[in-house]
C-alpha cells in the first residue's frame, strides 16, 4: 500500500460516513414522525383506551412517555448528529496526518523538539519509536480548536484555508456552535460571542440546529476534506 492508496481510502470513508450521519437523521425523524402519526390514529379511534385506565406496560413506562417528548426528540436529533460530524471532523484531521507522516517522516523534523535517552531506549524496535513520534504529532489535529488548526496548516503545509477554501466561514461557525451545543445547551456563550464576533445583545440567545442546517454543515466538513485532500497531493506531487 502507497500513499495515494491510503488517503484515496480516507477520503472515500470520511465522505461516505458523514453522507451516513445525514441519512440517519433523516431515518430517525421519518421514523418518530410515522410512529407519531400512527399513535395519533390509535388514540383518535373509538377503542382508545386512556392512558390512565391502561395495565402497566412496557408501552406505558417507555412508549407513550417517548412520543410524549417527540417535539425534544424531533430537536436533538440534528443536535446529536452535528456533534457526529465534528467527531468525524477531527478523526479525519489525525487519520490523514498520521498517514502522511508515516510516509513522509521527513515532515516531523524539527530541531525545536527532541527526545531524551531515557525515553528512546524504551523502544526496542526503531519502528515502534517511529509511530510513537507520530502519535505524538498527530495528537494535536484532534483537540486543538478550528482557529489553531488553521494557523498549523499554514505553518506547517503552506494550506491557507482562510483565503482558500471556500467555505471557511461557514464550517468555522458550524465548529462554534457544535461547542455550545455541547458545553452551553446551544445558547450563545461568551466564546461563541468573540469568535463570531458578535454583539453583547446576543449572549444567551438559543440557535437552531434542523436538517438545513445539518446539510449545510455535512457540505461544509466534506469539502473540508476534499480540499485538503486535492491540497496535499498537490503540494508534495502525489500522483494517482
């Protein structure tokens, strides 16, 4: 296996599975809606029996309290799914990193870091320090935030993102407002506020997360990878 082979894979894996996370979401509220509907046409008929005068069941104790709740379901739906694809995001962004240096060690020089004697003679096998100094570079692609990203794509790979890619904006908010769903119950927090740069005004105000906007954001992270993808074979003339 070559190099073009191994990114041609991720690049077929990460577009095929975020295509998935949408077709979930979309399988998920067909489903509740159906389910919805057709306990709607049981309890509109003659033999509905009200829920109070109705034997314990395993229907009762989960069933009815689910559809009860649909309105919540049918909203975090989009949410959960959201948070899917940047979990996707960021996988991808360690998966083609780890590959491409596994391929091209070279890119990991660097006379700023090094490796102490203590450290090195616990390996063995030259190939087992090897991927142990690309786990540690590679780690970074998957907690540091969008911004910090963009600045080592730059740094590292001359990949300007902000003049180049073309939805740069929209998938940087869409990683801003995945953090907030997380970590603010996707109301506007003060991060959120400064990153998007934003009026005072706007400080706990709730966003929406539907299906159009889960859409736009699967586009954007698919064109992300492409565009690294197509990138990176450009810049270090990887051929097909």
């Amino acid at each position: 296996m070559d190099l073009n082979s191994e990114i041609d894979k991720l690049l077929y894996y990460y577009n095929y599975h975020t295509t998935l996370v949408l077709e979930m979401n979309a399988a998920s509220n067909y489903f509740w809606k159906t389910q919805l509907a057709q306990l709607k046409s049981i309890e509109s008929g003659k033999d509905y029996i009200p829920v109070k005068e109705r034997k314990p069941d395993k229907y009762d104790k989960l069933g009815h309290s689910l559809f009860e709740k649909f309105d919540l379901i049918e909203e975090h739906i989009p949410k959960m799914s959201l948070i899917y694809l940047f979990s996707l995001f960021e996988a991808f962004n360690k998966d083609f990193f780890q590959t491409l240096y596994k391929y091209k060690p070279e890119l990991m020089k660097s006379k700023k870091k090094q490796l102490n004697y203590e450290l090195i003679l616990k390996f063995s096998d030259i190939n087992d320090l090897h991927e142990y100094i690309i786990q540690n570079e590679v780690n970074q692609y998957g907690y540091l935030d969008i911004d910090t990203i963009v600045q080592l794509l730059k740094d590292k790979f001359n990949i300007n993102l902000k003049e180049e890619f073309e939805y740069w904006e929209q998938l940087r908010e869409n990683y801003y407002r995945r953090n907030i769903i997380v970590h603010n119950d996707g109301k506007i927090s003060s991060v959120y506020l400064k990153k998007l740069v934003l009026s005072d005004k706007e400080i706990n105000k709730e966003l929406k997360c539907d299906d159009n906007y889960l859409g736009e954001c699967c586009r954007n992270i698919q064109s992300y990878i492409s565009f690294i993808y197509s990138s990176i074979k450009k810049k270090f003339k990887i051929m097909d």
